[in-house]
C-alpha cells in the first residue's frame, strides 16, 4: 500500500505567470518563497512551499503528495508497475526544482498527474503573508475524476486514503485525521478541480468576501457550509479558470474513531453541498 504521509505541493501551468504572480499576493494573499527555475514558489504555511505556477498549459496540473522514507516511495514505486502504472523516476534537476531529496510521478486512472515525494524542503522562517488573508494553511484538493467508483478504489486500495463521506458519487478522502486532503468529483476530463487553504476563522472568510467582491473577482461558491465536514466555505476564480476555496473549522476524525467511522451519503443536489442554501456556479458541483 502507499502509505501518503500528508499533500504537499500543486504545480500549475500558467499562460500569464505576471498574472499569476499578482493574483497569488494581491488576492490569494501567500507569500513568495522565490522566482527560480522559469517559475514563481508560494509559501501559505511552514513548508518550503504549496503552490508553485510556471509558464506553460493550464491544463497541466500536477498534485504532489509526500511519503515518509526512501523505501516508501520506492515501494509506491514498485506496487504502481506491479498493477501497470507507468512511473517515472524523477531525475536529480527535477528534485532540485521541486526542493525535495527524490520524487515518482505517475497518473492516477483519470489521467490526473501525481508526485509521490520524499524528504521536501520545510522553511525555517514563520509564514509571512502578502496581505492578512488570515490563511493558515494549505489544506487539499478536488481532483476530476472520468470515473469516481473506480478511482475511489485506486486511492483506498492502493494508497492508505479512507472515505469520510460521499456526495453522490464524489468520495471526499483522508489521509490523516482531517475529514479530507483529497475530494473526487465527477468530470468530462482530468486536472486538478480546486485548491484549498484554510483560514483562521469565520471573520477571515467574510472579509475575504467582500474584499473579493469589491475587486472583482468571480465567486463561485457560498458564503457556506459544508453538510460533509462542517467546514464554512467560499470558492472563488482564480487565473486560467482554476478555482480556490478558503474554510475554516472543518471537522476531524481522530484515531480512536478511524475504524468505526461509517462514511455518510449526500446527495449530489445544492443541499448536499452547503447547508445554508448557497448555490454553487462550479461544473461538478451542479447536479
């Protein structure tokens, strides 16, 4: 099994990194790790960094998750090609750029881009935002899914994630105690579907609404509440049509009850998504 430690970093393709770079300060509100390698590295907690955007296609979305020792991913390495992934082995240039020790890439059944990576870079400076977002950590994300029954067994059986519950057929996934690092959501093609971070309170996510809306910038999703993890939301547009969530007090599933946790169906219906009424204006979250 592919034991994943914890996710760790998105890799996006951008046609505008200038764009990217403003959005990701002005509005986004992480921090700078540095511009090396052709790319722009974003800090939003005490990793070296979460988010990294390049030029290049949109469309190429890479996921990053990290493994606890050199034996894991060599062993995540070996069970992939065993049950007929095709797995690249990072060269030394790429772990370089990706401030890790080494790295396996690979794709998921949908075709979505993974990273399995070992010994990444943390940053010894406390996070230091470009605006106060309150942000204080980058949480998970929402993956496409060509096919969620079939990619939900992938990431059960082949990795160590569990189902904390389904909304219609999109498992949302977990790694750890929190209710879910990894969500699954129906679509006509693959990538990642969107970024989340969380901040600190429900102040943090109102502000950010009207300082969002004051600017201009699309929201998508809420003000809301998750039914699933209890999480208040709101997803907004960012560039090259990626979407971001911010929420806050999303629930967790201890140890003592990871055994006995009996996942929960929602309905794949505006209700099943947000408990406060909002509707969402994103693909896979429209019935």
């Amino acid at each position: 099994m592919i034991n994943l430690h914890d996710i760790r970093y998105i890799r996006l393709g951008t046609a505008n990194l200038d764009d990217a770079r403003r959005y990701a300060t002005q509005i986004l509100g992480l921090q700078i790790a540095r511009e090396a390698n052709g790319a722009v590295y974003f800090r939003s907690d005490n990793r070296d960094h979460t988010l990294c955007y390049y030029e290049g296609d949109p469309r190429e979305t890479t996921t990053a998750f990290e493994v606890r020792t050199a034996q894991d991913l060599e062993d995540a390495a070996v069970l992939l090609e065993r049950h007929e992934f095709k797995v690249n082995h990072g060269s030394r240039a790429e772990a370089e750029v990706r401030y890790v020790d080494d790295l396996i890439r690979f794709q998921d059944p949908s075709g979505n881009t993974i990273e399995l990576v070992v010994r990444p870079q943390a940053c010894g400076p406390r996070y230091f935002p470009s605006r106060d977002a309150g942000i204080t950590g980058f949480s998970h994300i929402g993956l496409r899914t060509l096919n969620a029954r079939r990619d939900e067994h992938f990431w059960t059986q082949l990795a160590n994630a569990r189902v904390s519950d389904r909304i219609g057929d999109a498992p949302l996934l977990r790694i750890d105690e929190i209710h879910h690092k990894i969500a699954l959501f129906p679509s006509a093609h693959p990538g990642v579907q969107h970024i989340n971070h969380q901040v600190e309170s429900i102040d943090d996510l109102m502000r950010a609404y009207y300082f969002l809306r004051d600017r201009g910038i699309r929201i998508l999703f809420g003000p809301g509440r998750h039914p699933t993890s209890g999480a208040m939301f709101l997803y907004f547009e960012g560039p090259d049509g990626m979407t971001y969530e911010y929420s806050t007090g999303v629930s967790l599933i201890p140890p003592e009850d990871d055994a006995t946790h009996q996942p929960r169906q929602f309905p794949a219906v505006p209700e099943g998504f947000c408990v406060w009424g909002a509707r969402p204006d994103i693909p896979e979250f429209k019935s």
